[in-house]
C-alpha cells in the first residue's frame, strides 16, 4: 500500500472538495479522504497508478498549493531517465 498525505491550504471549500473529487474519481485504484478542518489530504493506492508530479498538479488545478507531509513514497518519485553504469 502507498500512502502520502498533501497539506493544501483552502482546500476545505466546499467547492474545492468537489473539484478535488471530480480530479481523482478518473484515477483507477486511488482512495482519498479530506481532513478538512485541518486542509489535509490523505492519498492511498495498492499500486503507483499516479506519480508525485500528476498528483501536485490536480492539486493546482484546483487552485490550492499543495505540500508533502512527511515523506514520498519511493513509488511515487520521478524516475531518471538514466540509470548509473556499474563498474
């Protein structure tokens, strides 16, 4: 299981919630719920069916900055497009 959570500020507007629903019921196999009294977001999925990146930009989409909380799943960090040689 991944989990990461988003501290987004604003994000406890009605309207924003919505927005935010709209975003990630097209994602296949992502789980969220909103703390919204305290703006935070908790993101779970079995499986990496949406990196760090497309994840940031529902989030801007929707007009709020989004933040980490704690740290990124491996499974969701940008891969190299090089991989180091071994010698």
């Amino acid at each position: 299981m991944i989990e990461i959570e988003f501290y987004a500020a604003g994000i406890r507007e009605t309207e924003k919630i919505m927005n935010l629903g709209h975003e990630f019921e097209a994602v296949q196999g992502l789980r969220y719920k909103v703390d919204s009294n305290h703006d935070i977001v908790y993101i779970e999925m079995d499986e990496p069916v949406i990196n760090l990146k497309e994840l940031q930009n529902v989030f801007t989409r929707i007009g709020v900055e989004p933040r980490v909380v704690g740290q990124v799943p491996p499974e969701l960090q940008p891969k190299s497009k090089t991989q180091p040689l071994k010698v």
